[in-house]
C-alpha cells in the first residue's frame, strides 16, 4: 500500500543549493582544522613538505640509478650525497657573489633612492629622510614582521636540525617510494583504496612535474638575465643573477622583485641609459619565460590561472611567512591534482 508523499517545505532548486552550501562548509571545516594542525606541528610538518618536494625533484634521478641495477638503498644514498654536493656547492657559490657585490648593490640601491628622491620625493618626505629614518619606521611599523621573521631565522640549530631531517625523509621516501602506494592503499576503506592511491599518484606527479620545470625556468631566467647584466657592464651581474633564481621558487612575486632591484641597480650605477636596456633585458626574459618556457617544459603539468597562484602565495605568506610563500604553489599544484582525478573519475557519471 502506497502512502502519499509529504510536500516539500523548499522547492528543488532551494534543497540543491543548501546541500551545496553544506559541503562547502564541511570542506572548508576541515582544510581549517588540517591548517591549524600544520601550524600547531610545524616543526615536523616543515621536514615531511620540505621532503616531498625534494623527492618530487630528485625521483628520476633515484629511478635512473636503479635501473642502472644498483640497490634502492645506494641510490638513495648517492642521491642525497648528490643533492648535498650540489646544494652546498650552490649555496656556497651564491653566497659568496652576493657577499663580493653585495656593497655594490646596495650602494646603487641607495643612490637610486636618492636620485628617486630628487625627482619625485616631496619636501620633507623624500626616499632619503625616510633612509634617514629608517630605524624609528622599523621600531613602529615593522615590529610585527620583524619578529616573524627573528621567529624562523634566528635559531640556527633549529634549521640545520630541519634540514638534517628533511635530508633523511628524502633518503627513506626515495628508498620505500614502492611501498608508500600500498601502505595508502591500506590505511584507506577497502571500497576507496583504489581512488585514494590515484589520486595520490596524481598529486604527487603535478609537484614533481611544478618542481622539475620551476627548476629548469629558474636556472634559464638566471642565465640569461646574469648574460644580459654582464653584457651591459652592471655591477654585482652574479648576485643578482643569483637572486633571480631563488626568487624564481616565488612565482610571479619572486621574479618581478629580483628582477626590480637589477633594473634598479643598473639605473642608480651605470645611468638611465643602461639602465633602460636592463629593463629592457628583464622584461623579455619575462615574456620568454611566460610565453615560451611555461607551455613548453610545463605543458604536462597542472596549468594553474596567475590569479589562483597569487591568492595562493598570500594565504600561504599569512600562515607561515616566507617557508608558506616557498610552499603554497607546490601545495595548490598538489590539490589541483586531487581535483583533476576526482574531475577524471567522477565527472562524467555525475
């Protein structure tokens, strides 16, 4: 026997969007809570990321070494002797050009400000009295930053001790790498073990692929910005080339400040002139790296719209400063991923 349906109190278009605003909700609950949990276990958390971006960069390295037929175990350990020669000989490198022409740098910043000064700076508040004052600004202005900063760089011990760390997650990821899809496939449901491995795979396959052109991109930008510099006779080309490429890990953001302070350093040292061509040189390795670099070595990776990139990089700026700036596109590349095979999965049939 039948029984007649009750009436609806909404109509069908009210109970959809209701449903929808639930999700949201939930989903927005729990990206909080995982938030707040990687802040509250940042001293771990910090290791595990930094690792997985290492691994990202460094698997086909590992790969190649063992189908060279050596033990998982070796190769790991080449690896990371490898990425340990490479990274301190680098590091060793830029610090030492930007120590070299790191005076010369900033004497043609502050001969730029003074000449900015000149031309636009007001009576009493040119770039110089505010240079001049520097130090009662950052007393009353930058109190805030300026701890969050001394926060993450003034124990020494604590990052040598997260780099240590993070080296050997990246020896252990590298060596079980096999493993880390059964252990997924595990830990989850029986009825989502499939999906959850996929769509694991899928995220870590976009930062590999972020991280590998990020470090093609960066290398390219540098080079060719370091010729342009030396070619124009610009004081401290290297350090600022080298500025280049760290600031290329900062989409967008990173690269439009190094590449500020060379056309900044080429106008205050070597005219306006020089200092034009250096804009000029900076500007087409911009439209080279967005127009030709991004397509071509990104192409296989997650394509993500510079709006989403930017809203990114703030979110992770306000969260965890600097290391979120470094670590927020890897991450959104890596949600990207999850979507895309959920979309792959799940689109067609809804």
């Amino acid at each position: 026997m039948r029984t007649p349906s009750t009436p609806s109190l909404l109509p069908e278009s009210a109970r959809r969007l209701a449903a929808w605003c639930g999700v949201l909700l939930l989903v927005s609950g729990v990206v909080a809570v995982a938030v707040w949990l990687c802040v509250t276990f940042k001293t771990a958390v910090t290791p595990v990321l930094l690792a997985i971006l290492g691994t990202a960069l460094l698997g086909p390295l590992h790969r190649r070494l063992v189908a060279l037929r050596l033990n998982k175990s070796l190769a790991a350990v080449l690896t990371c002797v490898a990425v340990v020669a490479v990274v301190g000989g680098a590091g060793y490198i830029v610090v030492s050009a930007l120590i070299d022409s790191g005076d010369q740098i900033l004497a043609s910043l502050r001969q730029a400000a003074k000449d900015l000064s000149k031309h636009f700076g007001a009576a009493g508040t040119s770039l110089d009295d505010v240079a001049k004052n520097a130090k009662n600004l950052l007393g009353k202005f930058g109190a805030t930053a300026a701890s969050g900063v001394l926060t993450g760089i003034s124990v020494v011990g604590e990052l040598i001790a997260t780099a240590v760390l993070a080296l050997l997650l990246i020896f252990f990821f590298l060596r079980d790498s096999d493993r880390v899809a059964g252990s997924l496939r595990s830990l989850a449901p029986a009825s989502t073990g499939e999906t959850v491995e996929a769509m694991a795979r899928h995220a870590f396959g976009a930062v590999e692929g972020f991280m590998r052109g990020t470090t093609v991109i960066a290398l390219i930008d540098a080079v060719c910005i370091t010729i342009g510099l030396l070619i124009l006779r610009v004081p401290g080309a290297v350090g600022l080339g080298a500025l280049v490429f760290v600031g290329a890990y900062i989409p967008y953001l990173g690269a439009f400040i190094s590449g500020a302070v060379a056309v900044l350093v080429a106008f205050a040292d070597r005219g306006w002139i020089i200092g034009l061509w250096a804009l000029g040189v900076v500007l087409a390795v911009q439209v080279l790296e967005g127009h030709v670099l991004q397509p071509v070595i990104q192409s296989r990776t997650v394509q993500m719209h510079p709006a989403v990139v930017m809203l990114a990089i703030t979110a992770g700026a306000s969260v965890a400063g600097i290391l979120g700036m470094l670590l927020a596109v890897p991450v959104t590349a890596a949600a990207f991923g999850v979507l895309s095979e959920l979309r792959e999965r799940y689109g067609q049939s809804a």
